[in-house]
C-alpha cells in the first residue's frame, strides 16, 4: 500500500524568505487548526494530499484554516461571490514592503504600532491588515467603498478583537484614492493596494475563463471564478494602469503625509506609463521590486517625496 505524501517540507520556490507559506501545505497540522478542512482533503492524482482548487468552498475553508494556523485569527469569513485571495502571495507583499521599510534605517525592520499601514481596497477580506499586523505588529487603516465590503472587514476585525490596531474607513468617492481619506495633519509610513487589474467587464471574465481551463474545467456561468470577486475587485475603467496612474496623480498632493507610496503592478507594460507619471509629479525616489509566486510574476511600484526616517 503506498503512503499518503504530504512532502510539508518541500520548499514552493520565489516566495520571500520569511513568508510562513513557503513551504507546501502541512494538511494534518491544518485540519488540527481548522478541523472542518478536513472533508476537503483528498489524495490527488500525484498521492498527495489536496483540496479541490475548483471547489470555492474548499478555497475557503483552507484560507480559514491558514489563517487560524500561522496568525491565529480564530474567525474569518467572506460574503459570497467577493475576492478569496491567494494567501501565500498576500504574505509576500507584506514581508518585501517590511524590506522597504528597512532598506531606510540600516536594514532594520520596523516594527510596532507606530507603523501606521493604509490599505487601500481593503476589501471583504481584510487579508493585507491580518497579516501584517500579525506579522510585524504594525496598525492598519484600510479604506474601501463597498458598503457590505466594509461590513464583514469590520466584523473580522471585532471577532478577533483587533479594533484597537486595524480600522476601516468609507472612500465615498469611487472617482478618488486618497483624497477625502487622508486626514490633514495625518502621517502613513506606508500604502499598499491591489488594484483592479482588468480594463473591463468582457476583459475580466476572459480572464476568469482562462484560470477555469487552467484549473481544468470549463468556466461557470457568467464566468465566475472559484476565489471570486466583484466588479469593483476585478475591474474598472482603463484597468489597473488608469488607476495607478491616477493614484499617483493624488499622491503628490499628500507627498507630506505618507513616506513611502506602493502598488501592485500585474501587467509589466503598465510600468512605463507609471514611470511618466512618477516623473511628472517628480517623485524623489522609485522602485520596483519584483516578485513570483509559482509562474505568476508581479511586481510593486513603490515612490517617495520625502527621505523616510522613523
């Protein structure tokens, strides 16, 4: 009889260092977290144990369950048909804006509460807050514009009594990014966001097809994707370049409350256009940094109108 293979020490290449996910799913420890993945898991055609990626409710539970396993956030959960976002990816994004941080002040990550973090679409889920306040301590405000987006990342945040160190403010303005959410007299070190990546409607459901047939099945209906999204999450006018680019545009006007200004870039041709927009607004300093999860490969934009000390 073969042996059930969970190969939990299996390193998953290009994730960062420090990222807790690096290493392939320990199931039975996960189960132990969140004993409900268990009727998820299976062996695969490769003996190994899995869930079903195509099964929405599958995805779910494991997020639950990691959530619950490296950053004990004992309640999590989302309404259906909003974002379930890859958490291991997410991870990332915090763990290289820590570098960041630290490439300022002798390689020393900074951490604690006088972090101040402004998400910007933080949405259903809350992720980008979890995880980085559990990782390095740091508070968090995370903005959105969907009112029942704002409902279940409130109730996250007050089912594992986080209310103190993550908030969530209304941007009632879809045409704005920071203006009407940055108070006056207010100092971020830091913003992130992944924005919409799609130009449109038509854009994002090919999209979404594309990743059934990766995942070896057709699309559902309408062509909705096992980890979800609204509208709002997966698309808007001119895609993500349109919104970096506008997000940049605002961010001169607030160049002296925020140190250090980032975004999530999917689409590499959507640099150049950033780099002349940067250059208008004459950031003083740019980066990217590159990152790849599997065969994704992303980057963040990241700029600054003032040197960062802390």
């Amino acid at each position: 009889m073969s042996v059930p293979s969970n190969r939990s020490n299996e390193i998953k290449n290009q994730l960062h260092p420090r990222n807790k996910h690096k290493y392939r799913y320990d199931f039975p420890e996960l189960i132990a977290s969140c004993p409900d993945l268990s009727k998820y898991v299976s062996l695969n055609p490769y003996n190994d144990l899995s869930i079903d990626f195509k099964n929405p409710d599958a995805v779910k539970t494991l997020n639950k369950a990691l959530l619950h396993h490296f950053y004990g956030i004992v309640e999590w959960d989302i309404p259906a048909g909003y974002l379930c976002p890859p958490i291991p990816g997410r991870a990332d994004y915090i763990h290289y804006i820590a570098d960041l941080l630290a490439s300022t002040q002798e390689n020393v990550i900074p951490r604690g509460s006088a972090v101040k973090v402004l998400d910007i679409g933080v949405g259903a889920n809350c992720i980008y807050p979890l995880i980085g306040n559990r990782e390095y301590g740091w508070t968090f405000v995370g903005s959105e514009t969907d009112p029942l987006a704002i409902r279940s990342a409130k109730n996250i945040i007050e089912a594992n009594s986080l209310s103190s160190q993550i908030t969530i403010r209304k941007q009632s303005s879809t045409a704005h990014i920071f203006t009407g959410l940055i108070k006056p007299g207010e100092l971020f070190t830091i913003t992130m966001c992944n924005p919409p990546f799609h130009a449109s409607l038509k854009e994002a459901t090919a999209g979404s097809e594309r990743k059934w047939e990766n995942l070896g099945q057709k699309s559902k209906a309408g062509g909705t994707l096992n980890f979800g999204g609204t509208n709002n999450e997966l698309w808007c006018e001119g895609g993500e370049e349109r919104f970096v680019r506008q997000m940049i545009k605002e961010s001169a006007e607030f160049a002296q409350s925020c140190k250090w200004f980032t975004s999530l870039i999917s689409k590499k041709d959507t640099l150049q256009g950033c780099y002349r927009a940067l250059d208008r607004v004459k950031a003083q300093d740019v980066r990217v940094i590159n990152m790849a999860q599997g065969q994704k490969i992303s980057r963040i934009l990241a700029w600054t109108f003032i040197q960062p000390t802390l």
